[in-house]
C-alpha cells in the first residue's frame, strides 16, 4: 500500500474517504475498491437518470390528465334545494352536471332544470354520483347538523379514494361556517368557503357584476390563516410547488370559482372573519331595516314617491329570504350583529332627541315672539 493511497484511507478503517455515501466496501485492493467504486457511482448515476426519465414521464403524464380534468365539466353536487339552492343550481347547470339532494322532494324542480335529485336520507347515493365539488346551501340554523350528519359517510367515502369532493360552503355567515367545516370535515375534504352577495331578487336578471365573495379555506390539507400576514397563495406555491396533490386541489377550486367570474360576477377574496365585519354593516342592516319597516305594516298609497316605493321594494325582497336566514344572520355573527342593532337604536334616539330639540327651541322662539308681541301691545295702548 503506497503511503499516497493510505492518505486516502480512512484512518485505518479501509473505507476510502472519497466514499461519503458508504457505497464503497473495505474488501480487497485498493485499485479492486477503486474500480468497485467507479462501477457503483457509474450505477449510481445510472439510477438517477432513470429516476429523472420516469419523473419527466410522470410530471407529463400528470399534465395531461390536468388537462383532461379542465375539459371535463364539473360534477356538482348541492346540499339544500330551498330558494337559493335552487337559484344558483339553474345558472350552474349550465357549466357542469348537477346532482342535488334535500329534505323535501323536489324531483319535479330538479327535473325541470336538468338536474337529478337523491333524497337527503340517501347519503351513500348522493356521494356516489363522482361529485367533484359539493355545494352546502342549507339554512344557517341547520348547517351544522347537516354538516355532522354527512361526515360520517363522507368519512367513509374518502377511505375509498385518495382525495374527497371540495366542500363549497354559501351562507350568509363566513366564521361560523368557516368553524364547523374544519371541525368535521375529513382532512382530505378541500373547504372553499364563500358568500354570493346576491339571491333571487338581486340576481334575478343575471349575476353580471354582482360580488362573490370567497376563502379558499383549506387546500390540499393546509389551512388558511387569516391572521398570519403570509401572503396564502404565495407561500403555498413556494412550499408546494411540485406536489401535484396540491396542483389538483387548486386546479378544481380555480375551475369552480371560474364558474361565477364566466357568469360576470365580482370576484372577491376576503377572510370569513372581514366579511363578517363587513357584512354586520351592510347586509344585516339591510335586513334589520326591512325587517322593522315590514312589521309597521306599511301598505301602498294613491301617492307614492319615489323613495316610498324603494321602501316598499326593500320590505318586499328582505321578507322574501326566510326567517331562519335572518335569524341566522343575527345569531351567528352575533357580536357584530349586536353591535348594529344598539348603534341603530342610539342613532334613532339621537335623531329623535334632534327633533325634540328643534321642537323645544321652536317653542321657545314662538313664546319670545309672543312676549314681544305682547309688550308692544301694552306699550302701544299706553302711548294711546
Ligand atoms: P333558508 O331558509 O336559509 O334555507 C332553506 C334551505 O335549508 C332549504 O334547502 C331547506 O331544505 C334547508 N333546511 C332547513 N332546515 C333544515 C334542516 N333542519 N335540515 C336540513 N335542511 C334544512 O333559505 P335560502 O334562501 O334557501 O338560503 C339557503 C342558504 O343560502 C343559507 O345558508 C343562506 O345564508 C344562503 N344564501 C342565501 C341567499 C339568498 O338571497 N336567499 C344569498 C346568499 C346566500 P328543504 O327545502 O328540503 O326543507
């Protein structure tokens, strides 16, 4: 053994140094190891250029089935067939297959906009229709015992197949549904959580520039965060960048939502927790207000004005929704909801209050007047 190839040894241990992948053994000659070596990392080599090869393949095979996926239209599957499920069913169905099931029977209105029904005590028939995306459009007071009920076969469903349906939630109320869908849902279920802006009125000619509201809540199992000021989208690009699990996810959630930009509505991606906020302070005012001019039953005149007919207009499509969706409204976004209600009444007190007050200073002023009046009178008649 040369004094140069004991240099190259590891101590004594016969392992060369060169070899920091313990590829190589410490059996035999130096030029013996040295020749092993080489046929190893020229395997080695080999190996990894196959292992790349079937990675190119895969990522094209891949590529096309994305592909073929995108022209494929979805299957959707809706929840809850009252007047909003069935409202938005008509318009989707024109883009995908609609399976929707519900409490009541409503194979006659399914039928009559092409879509199929399954009674909601069918669950297992229902998931077995392939939906790609599932649609819950129940009323708010009943979405989370829906949601618990269908967890189970959901459950089971899942089991079966490497990835669930993505869950489309479309209540009024972002957080509370935001919080049952992550509660229950199996983790391979995507959760899109979203808020049309708009219903049967509103949207009665068309959903053109109407706001859409939308969280993609959970994708490809990795959960939103609506107070980390990471940039969600970015950050998952970057760490998923190659997984197509997640290429899957994103793919069906931009298809779904590509639904309602084609029909012309305004795409708006929001936290559930802002929209609440927001919503406390526009919708639920709305309805509040609606609410309170209806009870006062209020009844059209021979002399209408203009702002008297937008008055009755907005009785007229606020008490269209049902009471449960304005119950709802209130009840799961209660801090916010709160909120409004006693702001409301301050402000009606202090309007009030203004009136009063302008009422007070009137009689003040006329009773000023009258004194005035009255001491010129009794001047006058002394001068006389
Ligand atoms: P809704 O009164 O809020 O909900 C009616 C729907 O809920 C019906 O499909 C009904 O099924 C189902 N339902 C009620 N109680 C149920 C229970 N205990 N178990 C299972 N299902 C139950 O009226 P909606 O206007 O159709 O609203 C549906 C959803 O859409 C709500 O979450 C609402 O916030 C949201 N949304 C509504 C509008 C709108 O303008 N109306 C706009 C945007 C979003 P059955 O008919 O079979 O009984």
């Amino acid at each position: 053994m040369s004094s140069k190839n004991n240099d190259s040894m590891d101590g004594g241990r016969g392992r060369p140094l060169y070899d920091i992948n313990g590829l190589g053994g410490d059996l035999g000659t130096n030029d013996d190891n040295i020749n092993n070596d080489v046929s190893e990392i020229g395997r080695l080599e080999e190996l990894k250029q196959q292992e790349a090869d079937l990675a190119r393949q895969l990522a094209a095979i891949r590529m096309e089935k994305l592909s073929a996926l995108r022209s494929k239209p979805l299957t959707i599957g809706v929840i809850g067939f009252g007047r909003f499920g069935q409202f938005i069913a008509k318009t989707l169905g024109r883009h995908g297959k609609i399976v929707v099931t519900s409490r009541s029977d409503y194979t006659e209105i399914a039928n009559g906009m092409g879509a199929e029904y399954v009674p909601l005590s069918e669950p297992e028939t229902f998931l077995d229709k392939n939906l790609d995306v599932i649609i819950l459009a129940t009323s708010i007071v009943s979405f989370e015992s829906t949601v618990k009920s269908l967890t189970p076969h959901l459950r089971e469903h899942v089991a079966k197949r490497s990835k669930g349906p993505l869950l489309v939630d479309v209540l009024s109320v972002k957080e509370h549904a935001r919080d049952i869908l992550l509660n229950y849902l199996p983790e391979e279920c995507d959760i899109l959580c979203t808020h049309p802006m708009f219903g049967p009125d509103s949207g009665k000619n068309g959903w053109k520039n109407l706001n859409f509201v939308f969280e993609k809540t959970r994708v490809d199992k990795v959960v939103f965060d609506p107070n980390s000021c990471v940039d969600f989208e970015r950050s998952n690009d970057r760490a998923f960048n190659e997984a197509y699990s997640y290429t899957e996810s994103m793919d069906r959630i931009e298809r779904f939502l590509s639904i309602w930009e084609e029909e012309g509505c305004r795409m708006v991606p929001l936290s559930c927790k802002s929209h609440d906020e927001y919503a406390a302070n526009s919708q639920f005012i709305t309805h509040l207000m609606g609410r309170i001019l209806g009870a006062q039953g209020l009844q059209k005149t021979p002399i209408d004005t203009k702002g008297f007919e937008s008055v009755l207009k907005l009785i007229d499509s606020t008490t269209a929704d049902s009471f449960d969706l304005f119950y709802g409204l209130y009840k799961f976004n209660k801090k916010n909801s709160l909120s409004i209600i006693h702001q409301l009444q301050d402000a009606m007190d202090d309007v009030v209050d203004n009136l009063k007050i302008l009422e007070k200073k009137d009689l003040e002023q006329q009773k000023v007047h009258v004194n005035v009046e009255s001491d010129e009178k009794q001047r006058g008649a002394r001068i006389d």
